[in-house]
C-alpha cells in the first residue's frame, strides 16, 4: 500500500501580540494517509452531491404575442412528464393556475385560454416534474 505523506507544519508563537518576534515551526514527523484510508464500506453514503434525474424539456415561447383569447405553447419532452401552470401578473400576484396533467415524450401542444384576463404584462411558469421555466405574455 502506497503511503500520502502530507507536509505538516504547526506555527509556535512564543508572543502573539508581539508581530515583530521571531517564529518556530514545528514539524509533525509521521504524519501520512494510504490507500486504506481513502476505501468506504459498502453502504456509507460518503460525500457529496446527489444525483438529480432531471427531465429534459423544451418549451417554447408563447404565441401568438401578444395574445387575445388563447395562447399557445409547445412542450417537448424526451420521456412523459407531469406538467402544470401558473399565471401571475407583473407584481407577482397568481391569477390562474392550473391542474397536473400528465403528457407523453414528443412534442406536446398546449392551448391556454386567457380572454378573462385583463390586458398588460404576465408571466406563465411551467413546473415540468418540479422543475420550472417562466416565459412572458402580453394580453391585448
């Protein structure tokens, strides 16, 4: 087994007000890793990041817009998704939302009716499986 040896250095300071006296380094002979050392058992999580298996997805900007009646979004996919929406309006404020529907891999088309909205500056946000992508939409 290979050994890591690391270079340890402590600083002794007789004084630590006094920046100007002199130093002593002392050295800790020894002091190394192996292989060993670097080995987990089987089931320790270790450390790190966990993997996050996110979907793949495009969706495109609304159209027309600016919009009257019904806006229009396409959603591609590469596997089927769960997929929602929400409107809220310039200040934050939600003024629809709707419910989870679930949609195959492919390209997905859908149709979001807004002729009870006023007109003025909204954003949609789409929550595919958790994850979120916003886009602007202007209503006459």
């Amino acid at each position: 087994s290979d050994k890591y040896i690391v270079p340890f250095v402590v600083e002794g300071l007789t004084d630590p007000a006094g920046v100007t006296n002199p130093v002593q380094f002392k050295y800790i002979p020894d002091f190394y890793y192996t292989d060993a050392d670097f080995v987990f058992p089987v089931g320790n999580p270790g450390v790190g990041i966990a993997t996050v298996n996110r979907v793949e997805a495009a969706v495109s900007e609304i159209n027309p817009n600016p919009v009257q009646e019904t806006a229009r979004v396409m959603i591609s996919l590469e596997q089927p998704a769960r997929i929602s929406y929400s409107i809220s309006t310039a200040t934050g404020q939600k003024v629809l939302e709707s419910s989870t529907v679930k949609l195959n891999a492919g390209a997905n088309y859908l149709s979001i009716p807004v002729s009870n909205l006023h007109s003025g500056l909204y954003f949609v946000t789409f929550t595919i499986d958790n994850e979120k992508v916003t886009r602007k939409m202007l209503v006459k």
